[in-house]
C-alpha cells in the first residue's frame, strides 16, 4: 500500500484517542441519533484529516491516501453491482423460489440449520465467492428457515458461516489467492496449513447447528413449509428447468471463469427465465437488473424475502464500502497503522502472542478499512518480520492473517462483508453475530495453537525457505 509519511508519526497515545473519538463518533450518530453509519464514518474522515494536519501533512497527500484506500476495494463493488442485479433477476425469473420451494419440499426442520451450514459451505467452496453464495443460496436458505419457522438470525449465521468456509478455503476465492501471494506461500501449502484450523471447526460448527436444530423443532411446523409452498405455487412457476441459471452460474465459477462477468451472465439468464417462464413482460423483465423484485404482499413472510435485488439495492452498501476504505487509506497515509505496527512488533515476542497480534491486525484492517482486501494487507505486512525474525515459517503466518483478515469480515457492520450481509439477508449484523460459530472457534483454535505450539511449523536453515506440506 503506498504512504506519504507525514512530517511527525503520531504516538500511540494519539492513536487512543483517535480511536476513542471514532468509536465515540460511530456510537453517536448510530445509537443516539439514529442516523445512517455512513455519516459517522464520514465524519471520522475529518478526525483523522485533524490528526494529519496536525502532524505537517498536507491536504494533497491525504486525499492520495484515501483514493489509494478505494481503490484497493474496487473488486468488491464490482462483485455487490454484479450480485445486486443477480438477486434481482433471479427472483423475478423463479430461480430462488423454486430453490426455497425444492429445499422446503426434501428438507426437515430437525436438520435444516446443518443443511444450510453445509449448502452454504459447498456451493462457497465450489465458486470461492462467499458474495455470490449468500445473494443465491444463502436468501434461499433464508427462505426455507422462514417456511420452517425458525429463527432468521441463526439461519443467517449458518449460511455466513458456510459462505465463510469457502472465502477461506477455495482456491477460487479472491482472498485465498490474494493471502498466499501477499504472505509468498504456495496456494496449496497455505490451504493445507488453513485446514489444520479450519477442519476442526468445520466439524464442530456441523454438531453445533444440528443440536440448535433439534432445539428448534418444535418452532418448525411442517403445515407451515407447506403452506408456504403454496403460495410459491401459485406466485411462480415451479420446475427442476427453473434452477438450470443456478448450475450455470456454478459450474462456470467451479472452472475458474472470473466471478464478474459469470455473475452478469447468471443475471442475464434470470432475465430469460422471467421472460420465459414467469410471463414477465421484456421491459419488467430487463428493469429488474436494475430495481430488483417488487412481489405483492400476500407471501406472508416471503414478501420481505422476495421483495429484493438489483443493482439499487447495492448503493447504499458500496456507498459504505467505499467510505470505510477511504478511512482506511487515511490510516495509512497519516502514519495510524504504521504506530500500531511498531507496537504490535515490540509486544509479539512469542508465538503466541505474534498470532493474537496477526490475528488483531486482520480485526483492525476490517474496523479501520471496512474490508478484507484492507485487512488482509494489514495482517500480513505489520506482523510479517516478527514471524521471520522468530523463524516461524510463513504459513502460519498465511493462516493467521486468512483468519484474522477474512473471517472477521462479516462481524464489523460497516465493513463490506458485514453491510453485505445484513442488507442481503435482512438481519442486522449484531443479530446474527452471535452465531458465526465458525468464525469464532477458527479465531479461538487459531490462538490456541499458538500458545500450544501446535501446527508452528519453524523455517528450514538454508535461508528461510518454506518447505512444502507433501
């Protein structure tokens, strides 16, 4: 990331207060006044400037900051765009109904949340994009569970939690490939050392959500799933031809064609389908890539499900995103990371205090920059020469900051990952926190096998050379 050291670096005591004024700010505007996040982080935008100011630099050189802060998120808003008018398609043209009709129609509600924890996780690991898995299979979840009668918080944490396995684990994720080429670890040695954490919470978030969803039984009727069938029934039509843009979409992601224009295309077929198949007229069929689904309000519950999409529907949250990575590229023009940086490397001096400081970095990239590219830079690079100076090799240092950039993603609201997914699900995002179990035993195991010593793999002596898992 490119920085224009200001004229003094500002102490840690500075960076304190900085991020007590922020917090303070946020809190303010969010819970006291009631206003949109974007004018608190806006508002930071002038806190931090102050602080830059105050140091000798100039209004010039931030402003470099905060477009270089943007622009390292302008995949994202690509993806949101291209998701928005996916979901808006594919709900005109049936797509998603008929997925919520066929998973209500083969699922039970003794194992729907470990059914939708598993979906979430396949389709993920399969398009690498956890996006694109909660705008498709993650709403269509949403809509089983509310069949069903469970609650929607904990639906939504089953399918973030599945989208999360593949953003962490694929090899056709953007983080995956962006991770092992920042931390210069092989893509499969840096999945491998990923699986030695993430395969036990995979097994043990499974048998979390299958006791949570015996706890829930009796809230799922199976009259109610069948009622909610047939008002799907009689608002779309149904047929195994309707999910045929959904293999599409996934099979061309799983051959690693770009996530961008397969998403468009998906979209575009949602457009054919609706046409096709709901009787949409051309011009309804086409302004939904835009506006997005408007159903009537006689679906119950399903309303609010299906009542959304389109690339509309997606500026409010780019419009986030690109607030928050412009606060971050300020961080780091006015010298804030970099004072974090310092200390963090003067207090990690045993592993496991270097893999609690990765995985903070990762947790402050996301707080600071609202984005996982953000936080994946931030974890590999204020960490990385304490990983080498203790001769740690560097896929630990790779899984760390995966962990501690990726996963924590979803759990800071204003981050993209974390706008995304409550706009997308329609649940806040302190709502379904609590049952991102996933995320939280890969960040416990992660810090547990640092104190243990456990998969701490040490370099080679001949200069650092990371060895191969095989």
């Amino acid at each position: 990331m490119q920085t224009y050291p200001p004229v003094r670096q500002p102490g840690l005591v500075h960076v304190w207060l900085l991020a007590v004024a922020i917090i303070g700010v946020i809190f303010l505007f969010v819970q006291h006044w009631a206003l949109p996040i974007h004018l608190a982080l806006l508002a930071s935008w002038f806190l931090v400037m102050g602080l830059g100011r105050w140091l000798g630099l100039d209004y010039a050189s931030m402003q470099k900051g905060i477009t270089t802060g943007i622009h390292h998120g302008m995949d994202a808003v690509l993806v949101l765009i291209a998701v928005g008018a996916l979901i808006g398609t594919w709900m005109v043209g049936g797509i998603v109904p008929n997925i919520i009709y066929y998973g209500l129609s083969v699922m039970s509600p003794d194992w729907f949340l470990p059914g939708a924890f598993v979906i979430c996780a396949i389709t993920s690991l399969a398009t690498g994009t956890s996006f694109g898995t909660i705008g498709t299979a993650g709403i269509a979840m949403m809509g089983i569970g509310a069949g069903f009668g469970i609650p929607l918080p904990i639906v939504a944490g089953a399918a973030i939690c599945g989208a999360y396995v593949g953003d962490k684990l694929s090899p056709l994720s953007d983080t995956t490939v962006m991770t092992a080429s920042l931390c210069e670890v092989g893509l499969v040695d840096h999945i491998k050392s990923m699986l030695t954490v993430s395969a036990p919470a995979l097994l043990i978030t499974f048998l979390l959500f299958l006791f949570a969803g015996w706890h829930y039984q009796g809230a799922g009727e199976l009259n109610q799933a069948q009622q909610a069938m047939a008002v799907l029934e009689g608002s779309f039509s149904i047929g195994w031809v309707m999910l045929v843009p959904a293999l599409v979409v996934v099979g061309l992601l799983a051959m690693r064609y770009p996530s961008v224009p397969v998403i468009c295309l998906g979209a575009l077929l949602g457009v054919v389908w609706a046409i096709l198949f709901q009787q949409q007229p051309l011009v309804e069929a086409i302004s939904s890539l835009y506006g997005g689904n408007r159903v009537e309000e006689g679906l119950g519950l399903l309303s609010s499900l299906l009542n959304r999409g389109g690339m509309a529907s997606m500026f409010e949250v780019i419009i986030l995103v690109l607030l928050a990575l412009g606060l971050g590229g300020l961080m780091e023009v006015t010298g804030v990371l970099g004072t974090i940086a310092n200390r963090l490397q003067r207090w990690a001096h045993t592993p496991g205090r270097l893999g609690v400081s990765t995985l903070f970095a990762g947790f402050l990239g996301n707080f600071l920059g609202g984005a996982a590219y953000v936080s994946l830079i931030t974890a590999s690079t204020i960490t990385r020469t304490n990983y080498e100076a203790m001769g740690i090799d560097r896929r630990v240092l790779s899984r760390n900051t995966e962990a501690g950039g990726t996963i924590t993603t979803p759990m800071v609201p204003w981050s993209d990952g974390g706008v995304f997914m409550a706009g997308t699900l329609g649940v806040a995002t302190m709502t379904y926190l609590p049952y991102l179990w996933y995320h939280f035993l890969v960040l416990a195991l992660s810090v547990i096998y640092g104190f243990a010593g456990i998969a701490m793999w040490r370099t080679t002596e001949t200069g650092g050379r990371t060895p191969s898992l095989d």
